[in-house]
C-alpha cells in the first residue's frame, strides 16, 4: 500500500501544476485559431475587388482555411502523441504567425490562398492540442473550469471575428486583418514557450503517422467541398454549352 502512494506521489509530481500564465496562453492560443475562421468573412467582397476575382472564388480564403483544420485536426493528434503535445503546438504556433505574415503580404490571389491552407494547418495544432495540454495538466477539480474557459474563448474568437474585420477593412484595407493577428499570434507563442511545460509523464506513442488516411481524409472533404460550391454542376453546365456550340458548327458546316 505505501509503495502504490509513493508511485500516485511521483506521477503527481511529474504532471506539471497548471499556473495562470498558462492558463492565459492556452486560452489565447484557442481564441487565435477561431479568430482566423472567422475574422475574413466581412473583407471578402473587398478580396474580390482587391484581386479581380468573382466572390464565389474568394470564398475558398475561409473554405481552404476549414479544409486544412477538418483534414489535419486528428493528425496533428496523432503527431502529439509522437512528439509530445507542447512542441507540436509550439511548431503549430511558428507555421500560423509565418502564414499569417504572408497572407498580409501575398501579391496575388493563389499566394493568399496558399497562405490561408498553411495557416488552418497551424490553426489543427491550436485547437486539438490546446485542449490535450489542458487536460494533462490540470487537476480533476478543475477540470471543468478550464475546458469552459476554453470553450468560451473559442466562441469570443469565433463573434468577435466579423466585427474585427469589418472594423479593421474599413480602416485600414484587407492586409490589416492578418497584420493584426501577428502580434496575437506572437503573444500566444511566447506564453507557450514560457508558461506551458512538458508532461513527463505523459506516454508517447511509437504508432507511425497515418499519412494515407490523412490524405484520403483531405481528398474526401476537398471533393465535399466542391460538391457544395457547385464546382461539378458548373462543369456540367460548361460541357452541355460546349456540346451545343459543337452541334451548331456542324450544322453550320452541313448547310453551307
């Protein structure tokens, strides 16, 4: 009975005690990741005027941001169980900020577009592993405090989003929504590196990285997604006036 105490004691004691820095850094990391959903949708038909493309296709600047987290979200998982949790969301972190700074300064539509898919790879770090540092850090008792913290900044960064935007738009232009989440992003980072500390006691996992089901996964929900945009009915569209210009010339071609 005394050596399964003193055992309990050493596991305790190598589960880091979650402090108010921390706390605070997963709570902003989590804020980040729904204000980069959320905070374009307002700028989206100045991103159509900006790059002379139709709305229709600007909306893919949040549909590849949504595809990006959907598709890695359980690989990004899978990484933290390799790796560890708290240097996944610190590479996480890293790739969200150096997307984000070239999303304010993409010349072009596509660079943009390239942009926002690496920044919602980020994005799958922030949100799947803010809440698996949380729960190997925090006591029973607590539990439930932090995960409604969590949960509710989630949805701040989810409402506060469009109005930021809109403001930030107006203002300032476009590249201003992305400019103003590089220091939030920088925050979230340096509380991270300072606050959050490695579980010890957590187990790593030597299963490899499902790389196939995480690309099946992308191509499933990619197809989903051009389902829903109407991409297949515009090709069919496409192809019956094709056939019917075709049809025309030859019977153009028969009269004469």
């Amino acid at each position: 009975m005394a050596m399964l105490s003193e055992i309990a004691g050493e596991k305790r004691m190598t589960q880091p005690a979650m402090g108010a820095g921390s706390t605070v850094g997963l709570a902003v990391t989590m804020m980040l990741g729904s204000l980069g959903v959320s905070l374009p949708y307002v700028a989206l038909p100045t991103l159509s005027e900006a790059f002379g493309v139709s709305l229709q296709a600007v909306q893919w600047i949040v549909t590849s941001y949504l595809l990006a987290v959907t598709t890695l979200v359980v690989g990004v998982g899978r990484l933290g169980d390799m790796f560890g949790p708290r240097r996944v969301l610190i590479a996480g972190l890293s790739l969200f900020m150096l997307a984000t700074v070239a999303c304010a300064a993409a010349p072009t539509f596509w660079v943009l577009l390239a942009g926002r898919v690496l920044q919602g790879a980020g994005a799958a770090a922030l949100m799947a592993l803010t809440l698996v540092i949380a729960r190997q850090t925090v006591g029973k008792e607590k539990m439930g405090r932090v995960m409604g913290l969590l949960g509710t900044m989630s949805a701040i960064g989810t409402a506060l989003g469009p109005t930021l935007g809109g403001t930030l738009t107006a203002g300032f232009g476009w590249r201003a929504i992305f400019l103003a989440l590089i220091p939030i992003s920088a925050i979230s980072l340096a509380l991270v590196l300072i606050s959050v500390r490695s579980t010890a006691a957590a187990r790593r996992s030597t299963a490899a990285f499902d790389a196939g089901g995480t690309l099946l996964l992308g191509l499933s929900v990619a197809l989903y997604a051009l389902v829903e945009r109407g991409f297949f009915s515009a090709c069919d569209r496409g192809c019956h006036r094709f056939r019917i210009c075709r049809a025309a010339r030859r019977n153009t071609a028969r009269s004469v």
